[in-house]
C-alpha cells in the first residue's frame, strides 16, 4: 500500500510539474511582456437628469496586464455630494476630493470595471471647473493618474468636459 501512494505521489507531481513549467505558459508569458504595451483607459459620461441630480458612469481598463492586482480610484470634487456610494477611505487622500473605489475585474489580460456615481451640487450654484481624477494602483505602486475630465456647475447645469476615451500607453516591465 505504501508503494502504491509513493507511485501515485510521483505521477501527481509529473503532471503538477508538466502544467506549472509548460513551455506555451512561457512563450505567452514572454510574448506580452515584449510585444503588447499596457495601456490604461478611463471612459467618463455625464447624463444630466431632471432637477440637479445628473449620472456619472465611468469605465477603467487597465489592457494587456501581467500583475495580479490592480486597483482604481475615483476622486470626485467635494463640492459634489455622492448619493449612491460611500467614500473610501482606504486611499491616499487628495486635498478637496472624497475617493471611491472600483472594483477591479480580470477578464482575460484586461483588468476592468465600470460604476455609476449619481451625483448632485452642495452648496454654491457655480463650481469652478476641477477635474476628475482617477488612478491606477497596484499592491506597491501608484502607476497612473488621470486628470482628462473636467467637471463644472453653471446656473445649476453641471457639465462634463473630455474625450470619449483616455488612454495612457506604457511598455510592460517585471513587477508592473
């Protein structure tokens, strides 16, 4: 019995060691890490909605990545009040804004996710345009920051201010 359990331990890790060193996993692992760029994208609509209360969706990807965790916060103005979501308070805080966190995703090589934050104006009728920063961690390191988007309040409109995709490109490196 015992020599069954010995042969039957020998052949698991034979097939433990074939998948763990499998030479398709290195030429894969390889082949992203020289021939595809990361790149973080960062989408952000505004849908104004009746009174003043307007819909904030955005979108994060971080595309082509190799590191396991990735996280993203959203750093809205606080001269808007948040009405669906609770601030984080686990990031680095930044002076005049409240953090959210995203709840990054993998699918495949991208990291995603995408949240709706209804928003609404506290306080003053205008509010001077300020952006709206999103930014890209991992477990060691703060990799991207986005400041594209530009939020303002008029007469009581608020508009949003950017293009349809932001999009930073960085080549790939150990660690990232």
């Amino acid at each position: 019995m015992k020599k069954t359990f010995k042969i039957l331990g020998w052949i698991f890790l034979g097939i433990f060691l074939q998948f763990k060193f499998n030479i398709l996993y290195g030429i894969v692992f390889l082949e992203n890490l020289n021939f595809h760029d990361r790149s973080y994208r960062v989408k952000i609509n505004f849908t104004p909605t009746e009174e003043a209360i307007g819909i904030l969706h955005v979108e994060s990807i971080v595309h082509h990545s190799l590191g396991p965790d990735y996280f993203a916060y959203v750093y809205i103005p606080n001269q808007y009040r948040v009405l669906n979501q609770k601030p984080y308070g686990g990031a680095e805080p930044l002076a005049g804004y409240l953090a959210y966190q995203m709840d990054m995703k993998r699918k495949y090589r991208d990291v995603l996710n995408a949240k709706d934050f209804l928003i609404i104006p506290s306080g003053a009728a205008d509010i001077p345009p300020t952006p709206v920063v999103v930014k890209f961690e991992n477990m060691t390191q703060n990799l991207y920051t986005d400041k594209t988007y530009i939020l303002s309040t008029k007469n009581k409109v608020t508009r949003l201010k950017g293009p349809a995709m932001a999009e930073a490109t960085f080549p790939q490196q150990w660690g990232m």
